[in-house]
C-alpha cells in the first residue's frame, strides 16, 4: 500500500515536470528584426525572442562581442538570414544543431553583388570576395518562406503547439501576401518608371516587383562629396530618375540639392533593425506608401 | 617467532644479492598479471565507455579502427579525408544532426580538434576557468593540457608545422586559450579544441592579409587591373587572429567541400539510427559505423592476446617457484654445518624449519610490498599507461 502510494507520487511528478519543460518558453535569437518579428508573430507565448542588436545599428554590420555569442550559443534556436547576412558569422562560433538558415528554400535564387574586386595569391588562385544581397525579406514572398521556416523549426521544436504555430503563421502569411500583391499593384503602373537607389540594398525588391532601379552608394545622414554627385550626373545621362529611394530621412542639403536635379525622395526603410514606431508590417505598409507617391 | 623473524631477517641481509633477486623473482611474477590485468580492465573501461556514449561515426570507406580511433581517441592516425557536404547530407535527412570533426592538427603534441559547439554539449563538457570559444582564432584546452603546460584563459598556444620543411605549407597560427574545461577523465582532457573555421585556417583554406586593394606597398602587387589584383609571394599572412585582423580572415572556394575527417553523428532514435545505416551501406564513399562494435572488436582482440600473456606468464611463473623451491633447498644444503651448529646449541628441529619459514615470510612479505607500490603507482598513471600501451 505504502510503496503503490510513493509510485502514484513519482508518477505525478514526472509528469508535472515533463509538462513543465515541454512548456518552458523556446530562446529564440535573431539576426535582425524580420526574423526577430516573423518569430513572435508565429511563436507567440510560447518562444522568447530576443534580438540583441542595439537600435541604430545595422545588424548586417553588427560586430557581437564574446558575452553576446555566449548568449546565442546558450539559445534554443538561432535563426540566420542566409545570404551571407550579418558579417559576424563568418567569425563566429555557434553550434550548427540550433542554426536555421531561413533562405535556405530560395538560396539558389540569391542575388550576387556586381563589382567586387578579385585578387590572387599563392596557390589558390584567383578568388574574389564577392557579395550576395542579403535584404532578402524586401521581396515579400521570399520573407513568407522565411517565416515559413520559421514555423516549420517551431513546429518540430514544439510539436504541442503546432496547431497555434500555424493560426498564427496563417494570419502572418495573410499580411505579407497583402503587402506583397499591394506594391506589384503600385509597380504595375508603371515598371519602367526609373529609380535611384541611395544604398545598393534593394535588390529583391527590384527583382521581385519589377523595379527599374540603379543604386548609388549614399548615406542618408551624410550629404555627398562632389565626387558622389558626379557619378550620379553620369548615372542620369543614361537612367532618368525622377525618384532617388533612401533608407532613411535623407539629410535635407542632400534633399534640396537633388531636388534641384528633378530628384524627389522617398523612404523605403528596410527594417533590418527594430523600428522607434510600429513594427515590421507597419513600416512596409508606410513603405508602400512612400513608393505609390512616385506613381501618383 | 620474534627471534625467528630477527635471526631470519639479518641473515637475509647479511645475503643481500641473493635476498633481492628472490624479492625480484617473486615480485615480478606477481606484478606483470596484476598490472596487465589492471591496464587491461581501465583500457576496457575507458574505450568501452567513450564508445558506448557515441552513437554513430561516418567516415570514408576504409578502415573502421583508424576513423574510432581518431575521432573517439583522437589518434595520430588520420583517417581518409570526407568533405563538410557530409555534415548537409546528415542533416538533410532530418533523422539525426552531425558533429563534424576535423582532427589533423598539433599544438604543442596535443591533437588539435576542429569541431563546432556542439560537440561540448553532446560530450557535457563543462567550461571551469574562461569561457566557451567565441570567435575565429580561440582554443579551449582541456583540463590535462592546461596542466601539463601551465595554460590558463588569456594565454596562447601555436599550431604545429605539418612538416617541418614545408616552407609552402601551413603556417602554425597562435591561438588564444579563451577557456579550459573541466577534467573529465576521457581524451578530451588531453586536446586542444577549436572551431572548425580555425582548424580551416590552420590548413590554409583560410587565411587573413591586408586589403588588396588599400595596400600602400605596391612591391606586394604583382598585377592591377579594373577589377582584380594579384598579390606576389611578399604578401604578409597572419600568423595570429585578432579583433584587429580578424575582418581580413577569409576563406577560398566552396565551403561544402572542406575537409573533414570524420563526423560524430547523433541520431533522433533507435529506428533512425537503423534507418540512416541501412541508407549509407551501398554508399561507396562514406561508411558509418557503431563505435561500441569497433571497439567491442578491438577488445576481444586484445583479451585474446592477453590470454596468450597470461599462459606465458604462468609458465614462467612456475618456472620461478620451482627456481625459488630450489634456491631454498639448495641454500638447506649449503647451511648445513650452520644448522648443526644451531642443533649443537640445543635448539630442536623446528626452530630450522621456523628460520627457513621466517626467511619465506620475510620474502614474500617485502615482495608484497614493493608489488603493492608498483601497482599504485601504475593505478596513480593508468590514464597514461593506457593512452601508450593501447590507445597509441
């Protein structure tokens, strides 16, 4: 009687502890915001995700020191952009078992960057350090597979919340293909109405929607030396831009003096890093916005 | 039986060379089974246990000893090279994830194993002064390393040369100790881990230099044109990762085909690891094998031998007492007129034979002892013992 009563106990405290574990929220780290947000959205309270790059700062250009790649290690899941995204990875040591390269679906569709310079030495030959374009989610049905990857590394890893991952992931998916057929509507005015891009990180948005767009190498914050301005005459004679797209506000001499050039200015933030106002579908839908006064 | 012991006792020291060679004789008949047998059982124990607790290894078609012995014991012996698309093909499946190994490397005669993070939680390795490797260019040196060369967190230990001629070859690459773990009395204690990128640069797959194209020394370009520029043998590589440099370190070609020499791999399930051997069977190039076999092989071999040992040993055993028995009769004889004397004295028959006794007992005694020493001192060393009798 008295050893059936202690077995009934044990059993009744594995359990408690085996649900207890299988509910213990997942540590989700991110590399940038997108998939910082995609996570939320289809975890919801079952994963706390954290991104750790402080605001202001590009996560592609973020350097992590020791304690931070400490703290990703420690993570349930890490979740990788793919596309040769964040600089610091190549560095780094994680453990491959908790990496999710989101982009893995569409890495045969990653854009190389142009003009990169190649150089030779010693036995290896001629090698280059060329570039992919890494903001992928900027074509929004590529940032739905990647959030699909996002649910399917969920589901595997929670299989008890499946069925929530995937309501979630539903109302997710909804939004992205709204934004999605929202700006291929915009575009379709007009596909080859001319862009300048100030930053050379639109690249799937200009594959995906058909965006006839040549980019320059510019900062927002800081007007361009004279040098700049030239190759941007030259860039003119042979695309007539009447919209320059920046990243961010651009500085207003930069503003004025393009203006004087027939250039107006657009933002089309790409979000890489979590936004003061709103969130990711908030600042694409502003986006889109900004992108349809160009067609008005 | 005091006088006995003292008169035996003087007499035994009055003859010391024949007293040491009979302690001698005794004590190593007693001490090589004992010492066999020991080293045999902690080898056994020690093989058995790390290849119980690895699940799966794959390696290139080849021989199964060398890739366990390798990538279990991390042995000198390099198995046949495999290439990191072996690590995707694993995962791919979704029926177990790999722990790629890349263990070809020494630093200071410590084998330098390349893995990832991974490998620490799998083999529970515990971090016990420093931290966790973090970037490019760190090492975590296990607990008998740290020991043996005084290392702690914040030092630095170099890569050895492949060979020391090779003036094309690798060049040893200074690494820092960013942790050392704690002892876990397995081979891990005796390596010096790094991440698979560095164990990579060590190789030369990656290296770091100035930028090309910002160079200042024009004597280090061979050739500039618009888009490439090809740099001459002048060129100054790295010989030490730095948060300075650490953004000129970069790697050549497709990653996908890196080396790798073996791959630790930890399957789901019982049944999916049933199902991933059945897979690679036919596989012409890779094979994956169940350590636990290799080894239960390994050591059916050696008991095998070790039972030819033991024959030997007991023959010549019984070859010594037989010389021991004889040496005491003999010594009988030539102590006669000793004996008559002791008789002489009054003394009866058995007092002789207590002396003879005590003289037996004072033998075996100190042969007991020098063989209880011996054994603890081989108990105290067994980890090494084994590491140059078996695993080398």
């Amino acid at each position: 009687m008295n050893a059936k009563f202690w077995q009934i106990i044990v059993s009744i405290l594995l359990v408690v502890s085996f649900t207890a574990s299988a509910d213990e929220k997942l540590s989700v780290y991110a590399v940038n915001y997108p998939l910082a947000y995609f996570a939320e959205r289809i975890g919801g309270s079952s994963v706390n995700v954290v991104l750790p790059v402080p605001a202001g700062i590009d996560p592609a250009f973020w350097e992590p020191d020791a304690s931070v790649i400490a703290e990703f290690q420690q993570a349930d899941l890490i979740l990788l952009n793919g596309a040769g995204y964040a600089k610091w990875l190549k560095h780094a040591s994680l453990p491959r078992r908790k990496l999710v390269n989101t982009s893995a679906a569409f890495q045969r569709d990653y854009i190389s960057v142009e003009q990169t310079v190649t150089h030779q030495h010693g036995p290896g030959g001629d090698h280059s350090h060329a570039g992919t374009a890494f903001t992928t989610w900027l074509d929004f049905n590529q940032a739905r597979m990647q959030a699909k990857a996002i649910l399917s590394t969920l589901e595997n890893q929670r299989p008890r919340h499946a069925d929530t991952f995937i309501q979630n992931y539903t109302l997710l998916e909804k939004d992205l293909v709204s934004l999605d057929q929202a700006l291929s509507a915009i575009v379709a005015q007009d596909s080859n109405k001319p862009f300048i891009a100030s930053h050379p990180v639109y690249q799937y948005l200009s594959r995906r929607y058909y965006i006839n767009l040549k980019s320059v190498m510019w900062e927002p914050e800081i007007m361009p030396e004279q040098n700049q301005w030239d190759a941007l005459q030259q860039l003119l004679a042979t695309h007539d831009a009447k919209w320059m797209i920046w990243e961010g506000q651009p500085d207003k001499q930069s503003a004025t003096r393009l203006e004087e050039l027939d250039i107006n200015s657009l933002v089309f933030s790409p979000c890489a890093n979590t936004p003061e106002e709103g969130d990711f579908i908030s600042v694409m839908k502003n986006n889109i916005r900004e992108i349809e006064k160009a067609f008005q | 039986m005091i006088n006995s012991l003292y008169i035996a006792w003087h007499y035994l020291v009055f003859n010391k060379v024949r007293s040491a060679t009979l302690v001698a004789c005794i004590t190593l008949i007693a001490f090589l089974p004992m010492a066999l047998q020991l080293i045999l059982e902690e080898s056994q124990q020690l093989l058995q246990s790390r290849a119980n607790s690895t699940p799966l290894l794959l390696g290139a078609r080849g021989s199964a000893l060398d890739l366990v012995m390798s990538s279990l014991y991390f042995d000198d012996e390099v198995p046949e090279i495999i290439s990191m698309r072996a690590a995707d093909e694993i995962t791919d499946t979704g029926l177990a994830y790999a722990i790629p190994l890349y263990i070809r490397f020494q630093a200071r005669n410590k084998p330098i194993v390349g893995t990832s993070i991974d490998y620490f939680d799998f083999r529970n390795l515990q971090i016990a002064q420093g931290r966790m490797l973090a970037v490019l260019g760190e090492s975590v040196i296990g607990a008998g390393v740290a020991e043996e060369y005084g290392l702690a967190p914040g030092d630095s230990i170099v890569s050895s040369p492949d060979t020391l001629f090779d003036l094309a070859g690798a060049y040893p690459l200074k690494m820092t100790v960013a942790g050392i773990l704690e002892r876990s009395h397995t081979p891990d204690d005796q390596a010096v881990f790094v991440d698979l990128k560095t164990a990579w640069v060590i190789e030369g797959l990656g290296h770091g230099h100035e930028d090309l194209s910002r160079t200042r020394d024009s004597s280090v370009i061979l050739n500039r044109s618009e888009d490439s520029v090809t740099a001459n043998a002048k060129l100054f590589q790295y010989t030490e990762i730095t948060e300075e440099n650490m953004e000129g370190f970069h790697f050549h070609g497709d990653a996908s085909i890196y080396p790798l020499t073996a791959l630790l791999v930890v399957p789901d399930d019982a049944k999916a690891a049933t199902l991933l051997r059945g897979r690679y069977l036919e596989n012409q190039q890779y094979h994956i094998v169940r350590p636990t076999e290799v080894i239960q092989g390994l050591m059916q071999n050696i008991f095998r031998i070790k039972r030819v040992i033991d024959a030997v040993i007991a023959i010549v055993g019984l070859a010594t007492i037989l010389a021991i028995a004889l040496v005491f009769a003999l010594s009988v004889r030539l102590r006669q007129r000793e004996l008559t004397t002791i008789f002489k004295l009054g003394c009866s028959r058995m007092t002789a034979v207590k002396l003879i006794a005590a003289e037996i007992v004072i033998i075996v005694l100190a042969a007991g002892i020098i063989c209880a020493g011996l054994l603890y001192i081989v108990d105290a060393n067994i980890e090494t013992l084994v590491r140059m009798f078996i695993l080398n």
